[in-house]
C-alpha cells in the first residue's frame, strides 16, 4: 500500500528571490521560518539549481522536493521563463534539481502551485464557479480554476494592453521602480489588467497574491481597486507559493509502497 507524503520541501522560485521551507501537506502549513536567497545574477537554471540546493542543505533536507518556476512547465520541463535567464527554454529543471540535490523533485509554475495552496487551504477553499488567483511580484502570474479544477500555464501575466504586457504595466516591481505611490500604481496599470482579464474570464472571486498581497500592502491598495467579482487578498500571503510546491511534490512524486510482511 502507497505511503502518503505528509511533508515536502517546497521552494518558490522567483525573479529576486528564491525561498523555501518545509511544508506541513495535512496543514498547509510552514514547520520552519522560510529560507530566502536572492535570485542568482544571471539567473541561470544551474545557478538557480544549486541556490535550491543551498536551501536543501540549509534545512538538511532528504525526502521529496517541490520547486515553483515562473514560466511555462510541462511534465518538469521549461518551456517559457518569465524573469530568468533565456536559457531556461526547453530545460528539465525537474532532472537538473535532483540531480544538484539528491532528491525527487516536482516542478509547477509558480502561479498555478500558489494557486493550489489558496484552493486547498486559503481564501479559494470551498470555493465554487471560477476562480481567479493573480500574483503581483517581479511579475504577474495567474491561476484559473472552475470549480476547483486547475487549468494550468494560463499566463495572463503575458497579455497585452496597447501594446504592453500586463506585468510590464501593473506588477508590483514596477510600482517599485518607477517609485509610484500605490494610487498611481492602480490607476496606471493595476486597474486596467484586472478589467481586461474580468472582460475574458467573467470570474466569480479574484484572489490578489504575491508580495502585493501583505497585509500592509493590502490596506494601502486593496479598497482602490474596482471589480464586479467578489476580489480578496491571499490567505497564505507570499508563503502560498511555497505551499504549493509541497502540494505539487506530493501530487507528482511517487510514493513509497509499505514492505509486505512476506516480502
């Protein structure tokens, strides 16, 4: 009989940063304050793997690994980086990680695995009809779901708007950078991507994540923000993706089979 996964190392991958912690799969939970390391420069999939593995050794890790990518993935394969470094494209990340850890290793976009964890755990749990998690970070990532069930690598984050990408408009980065007061961040860009994604995709709850979704953060920009869904922060925070990745390692990892006594 399958012996199920109760624990897995998740680790999120993103544009600045990559953190990890173990993760409690019955909870949904964080057994230990997350491991962060900024995102290696260049962002290549080696030097991300062994910043991974960093992380691994930072927790003394030896069983089932999940790691979230910013980008298109399929069956453990890059097939579009957002982010990082070019030569993601057409990388088995998922091979190239065990091999830097010694571990199993499950790779999802890192949307969808922060996705999962709110469906399961947070502020889409129970939730019914459409479902819509948009992360604001580096980037813009996206999870759709209709009622519960994942439509994986949507991307939205990648639309454009008069001849811009959503996320080169409206991620949090560019707030940062452009040094923008959060007014300014939602009417010149915020507002106009979650319209045209409400356009598309009629969703009936819209979860805002990422580093956006702190609860300080939240307080500052949550109430400018106009919608016909029913709109909500994070439950999980920016801990969601994290969570998702030890929810992907246990969906994708095999499980080890109990010895027989007659074996």
């Amino acid at each position: 009989m399958a012996k199920p996964i109760k624990k897995a190392l998740g680790v999120d991958i993103g544009g600045s940063g990559v953190k990890g912690a173990p993760v409690h799969l019955k909870r949904g939970e964080l057994l230990a304050e997350r491991f962060r390391i900024p995102t290696p420069r260049p962002a290549t999939p080696k030097a991300v793997a062994s910043a991974v593995a960093e992380i691994s050794k930072h927790f003394k890790w030896k069983g089932p690994i999940g790691c979230t990518v910013p980008g298109l993935v399929r069956d453990g394969v890059v097939e579009m980086a957002s982010n990082l470094d070019a030569t993601w494209n057409g990388t088995h990340v998922a091979r190239l990680i065990k091999k830097k850890t010694g571990c199993k290793v499950a790779v999802m976009n890192d949307a969808d695995a922060a996705g999962l964890a709110e469906m399961k755990y947070g502020a889409g749990k129970g939730e019914k009809g459409v479902v819509l998690l948009l992360t604001f970070g580096t980037g813009i990532g996206s999870a759709l779901f209709l009622d519960g069930r994942l439509l994986p690598n949507t991307e939205l984050g990648h639309l454009q708007l008069g001849g811009q990408l959503a996320e080169d408009i409206a991620a949090h980065s560019v707030r940062e950078t452009q040094e923008l007061d959060w007014d300014a961040w939602v009417r010149g860009g915020v507002q106009e991507v979650i319209d045209h994604i409400e356009f598309l995709f009629s969703p009936d709850l819209i979860i805002v994540g990422g580093g956006a979704s702190r609860p300080d953060r939240w307080a500052e920009f949550g109430h400018l923000l106009h919608t016909r869904a029913r709109l909500v922060p994070a439950a999980l925070g920016n801990n969601a993706g994290i969570v998702g990745a030890g929810i992907v390692a246990r969906a994708q990892i095999p499980r080890k089979r109990k010895r027989k006594k007659s074996d």
